[in-house]
C-alpha cells in the first residue's frame, strides 16, 4: 500500500467530517482523528509491510531505539499535525498563532538585519501551522505546492489563505514569475519559507545538474537522489544564505529548529549537497515528526531499494 494511495482514501474519509471536527472540542477532535490513525497501523502490520520496512531504515539511520515506538510516535504526530491544520484551515488561528517558539530567534532576527534568508524546511508533521504562526511575526513569501487531486488541492487553498503571508503556487504559476518574485523577496531583505525534501530519480553522475527538470544529483540517506536547484541557483543569485531546518511539535508548542546556514557557492551541486546534507542532519535529529518518511521516493531511498520512479 503505497503513502500516496494511503493519504487519498484517508483524505476521502476524513474530509468528509473534516469540517464538523474542526468546531468541536479537542478530545471529541482527538477521538475522530484517531480513527484514521488505524489506517497507518494496518499499513504497517500487514505482511511484508514496506512502511513497517521504510521505519526500519530510519530506525536505523537515525539511531532510534524501538521501529515500532518510532511508529507510533510518528502517527500520534501526524494525527496532532493534521488538528493544527485544519485549525487553520478553518480559521482559528490565534491558538496556534501562540504555539510558535524559535529557540534561536535571536539569530534568526541576525541573519535577518543582514539581509533576505531561504528557510527550507521537509514536509514535518506541523510544517503549515509553523508557517502559520511563523507569518504573524515576521513578513515572508512562502511557496506552495497544490496537489493534483482536485478535492485536496480545494482545501490546501483554504489553508494557504490562512497561513496570514504571501504565498506562492509554485505548481501553477509561470516558472519565469515564480524566480521573479522569490528573487525580489530575497534582494528586499524578506524570508522565503520553502518546502524542500521533494525527490525524484537521480540525474546520472556524468551529467548531475539536468536543467530542464531543474534536479541536481544529491546523496542523501546513503542514496542518490535528484533535488531541485531552485534553492542554490536563486540563493546564490541574491547572494543569502540558505538555512534548513526542521518543525518539532509538543501538545501545546510548535518549535522551529534551525541548522547550519549554509553559504552558496557558483557551484550547485556543492551548494545543493550542503543544505540536503543538513537537512538530512535534522530530519534524522526528530525522524518521528517527518511525514515525508513515507513518501513513495523517500520510502524506495530510505530502504535502498534503487531506482525511484
């Protein structure tokens, strides 16, 4: 059973009542989440499980005692994220709004007064409600990704016009407006806020940087994958500095965790290993809060498994 097919009969489900949910108190809301957090457990108890396989790997890369704690820990988390989104969603934003704690804000307000920043943060369990609570302190440009099922693109839309921020849609806007805008945000002085773990299949290691798919050969998880440049091209053209970080969530906070930031170069698939490098770093630091673990690429990498489709 792949993440993809998983996400969509759950999204069909839960939608439904989505709405009636989101206005009732948190342990009605905790109740009905949790029934869709069987569906993650079936996944990962039927025989020859590939998530039950993929936890494995990060098991293991990450250095987590139990897979099947890291499991559990993993679908109370998605299943807490996905209350802190339809929050959102819905418009009852002030709560969340007063989650946020950045333990290093003071640097974040530093690389700020130097100029424009590119934060890249993975799909985490409370990456849009940090993006949330992130837009009320400070001015930013946060580029989006609308899935192509037309029911969950409709209610991602909902959720971006909350986020209280500009943002972008980067699957359908003109490409040429999209580097336009992200480049004038930067050179103003402004934070861009990207999700960056999106993977495909590697570029060959006789050509690493494949222009027209605009993907650089990175290692990542002891496997070759393909990235966007987007990140190292744009950064390295604004001359700012690329940091990575991660969302970890609590029952009542919402933390943003930033790692090193790394300086671009004129060479991107430097650049590129260098913030996927940290990124990895983190991600392994709160393997539980990544919800991208599951993704059908991420899944294949994680378990080493070869090509990715």
């Amino acid at each position: 059973m792949s993440f993809t097919r998983t996400k969509d009969r759950v999204w069909v489900a839960y939608d439904a009542v989505a709405s009636w949910l989101a206005h009732r108190s948190m342990p009605v809301r905790k109740a009905g989440y949790g029934i869709f957090g069987l569906v993650f457990w079936i996944a990962y108890l039927l025989p020859g499980s590939t998530v039950r396989a993929t936890f494995a790997s990060l098991s293991s890369q990450s250095g987590a005692a139990s897979v099947t704690r890291l499991f559990h820990k993993y679908v109370r988390g998605f299943l807490l994220g996905v209350d802190r989104i339809e929050q959102v969603r819905h418009g009852y934003t002030d709560a969340i709004d007063a989650m946020l704690r950045i333990p290093e804000e003071e640097r974040l307000k530093g690389l700020l007064q130097q100029g424009g920043l590119l934060l890249l943060v993975p799909h985490a369990h409370a990456t849009l409600a940090m993006g949330r609570g992130l837009a009320a302190r400070y001015p930013l440009l946060a580029l989006v990704r609308s899935t192509s099922d037309k029911r969950r693109a409709t209610a991602e839309l909902q959720i971006y016009e909350n986020l209280g921020c500009e943002f972008l849609d980067i699957q359908s806007e003109n490409p040429t407006k999209v580097a336009r805008k992200v480049l004038k945000a930067l050179s103003d002085g402004q934070m861009v806020v990207a999700i960056a773990d999106r993977i495909r299949d590697a570029p060959r290691p006789e050509q690493p940087v494949v222009a027209s798919r605009d993907l650089v050969r990175a290692t990542s998880f002891g496997e070759p994958v393909g990235i966007a440049g987007w990140p190292g091209r744009f950064a390295w053209k604004a001359s700012v500095p690329i940091v990575p970080a991660t969302v970890v969530q609590t029952n009542s906070t919402i933390s943003l965790h930033m790692g090193a930031a790394v300086t671009p170069t004129a060479d991107l698939v430097e650049t590129t290993q260098s913030w996927v490098d940290e990124l990895e770093r983190l991600i392994k630091s709160h393997p539980d809060e990544w919800t991208f673990a599951l993704d059908k690429h991420w899944s294949k990498a994680l378990r080493g498994s070869g090509k990715i489709d």
